[in-house]
C-alpha cells in the first residue's frame, strides 16, 4: 500500500462517529423559540394591519411584539439543560425575528401610512438598513459592556413607534406623516449611531414593558371601538 493510499484512507475514514444534527422543526419545541414566533405571529400581524390601514390594530401587534422579544430572553436564561447549540439557535432567531419586528415593521407602517408614496421608500429603505447593520455588529461583538448596547437596541424602534401613534389624533394627518418620517429617520440613525445605551429587558425594566403593553393595547383597543 503506498503512502498516497494509505493518507487518503486515513483522510477519508471516519475515526469519529458524526453527529447527526437535530430537525429544524425540533427547535420550535424549546419554549424561549416559541415565544420569539409569537413575536414574529403579533409582527406578521402589525404589518398586516399597516398594510389595509389599520393603524390602531397595528400598534397592538407592534407592542406585543416587543413584549415577546423582551420575554424570550427571560425565558430563556430561567431554562435548565439547554445545550449551546440551542442557545446558538435560539440567538441567530431572535435577531432574524428582530429585523422583521422592529426594521420591515417599521418601514410597512411609513410606507402604508404614506400612501406608499415612492418619497417614503428612502426611509423604509434606512429604517430596515439601519435595523440589518446594528443587528449584524451585535451578533459580532455582543455587549459593549455587562449592562449596555452599542447605538440604540432595535426593539426600541417598536416601542417609541408604538408611543407616536398615540398622539395622532393631536395633529392632522400631513404633519403626523412628517413626525413619523423624522422619528423613522432618527431612529435609523440612533440604530448605528457610536453610543452606549442601556440594556433595559430585564430586571423591574421588564415589569415596566409588561405594563407598556396592557396599557397600550387597552388604548389602541378603546380606539378600534370608536
């Protein structure tokens, strides 16, 4: 046997048995995973309502949206066993569920709100580029510190979007669309902006977000009746 075959026998013969992955499908069986889909459900729903003009109901998903995003990591670092292929997986969901929640999100409800105006796609366009280029640092270099983010965590792009809409009965609907346009360009900029901002989903933050969301959804509740 010469040299040659015997080092591609060796290349080429397992001496380890290969993991066999687990189903996609499996994952969604990990109770943190199902809160981020019910995040990604309340999302799907938000954009849904922006698109046929239901401003209110949109709201309500957007809101319940961040309430999800803030509880999946809760749940997640409460849960006992789960492997560091999980928690990998559970990390590479919540951003992917994160861009559609508060970047796609966000630009649906300018665009709509905008008639889908082709003078509301730059914005759209920002809001979305901004929310795919923090992200994508984060999921690089993480915190920037125990307790704080670098530029402004993308959730809270859902939650000042969320407190906008429930001023808009205050003013008439073309100076509401410059106020939504500056606030979507503002937070596309505070999303990569070089600064340090807390990190609030944990901790007696959380019970304040729970209490953001009864509230609001109440509210925007009280206005579909109207």
């Amino acid at each position: 046997m010469t040299e040659e075959t015997i080092t591609q026998e060796t290349l080429t013969a397992p001496n380890d048995p290969i993991e066999t992955p687990p189903t996609i499908i499996s994952f969604a069986r990990d109770l943190a995973n199902l809160c981020s889909l019910a995040g990604l459900l309340s999302a799907v729903l938000a954009i849904y309502f922006a698109i046929v003009g239901n401003f209110p109901a949109a709201m309500i998903g957007l809101v319940w949206a961040v309430f999800f995003d803030w509880s999946d990591g809760n749940i997640a670092r409460r849960m006992k066993g789960r492997t560091d292929k999980q928690r990998l997986f559970g990390g590479q969901l919540d951003s992917l569920i994160d861009i559609v929640s508060f970047g796609v999100c966000p630009a649906v409800v300018l665009l709509s709100y905008g008639e889908f105006s082709p003078w509301f796609l730059p914005g759209a366009f920002l809001i979305v580029a901004g929310g795919v280029l923090r992200l994508s640092y984060f999921n690089v270099y993480g915190l920037v510190s125990k307790t704080s983010y670098q530029g402004l965590a993308i959730d809270n792009n859902g939650i000042l979007l969320a407190l906008l809409f429930v001023f808009h009965d205050l003013f008439s609907a073309s100076v509401f669309t410059v106020i939504l346009y500056i606030l979507i360009l503002t937070l596309a900029a505070l999303n990569v902006a070089p600064i340090r901002t807390p990190k609030l989903s944990s901790g007696s933050w959380y019970y304040g977000i729970v209490a953001y969301t009864i509230t609001l959804t109440l509210f925007y509740s009280w206005q579909l009746q109207r």
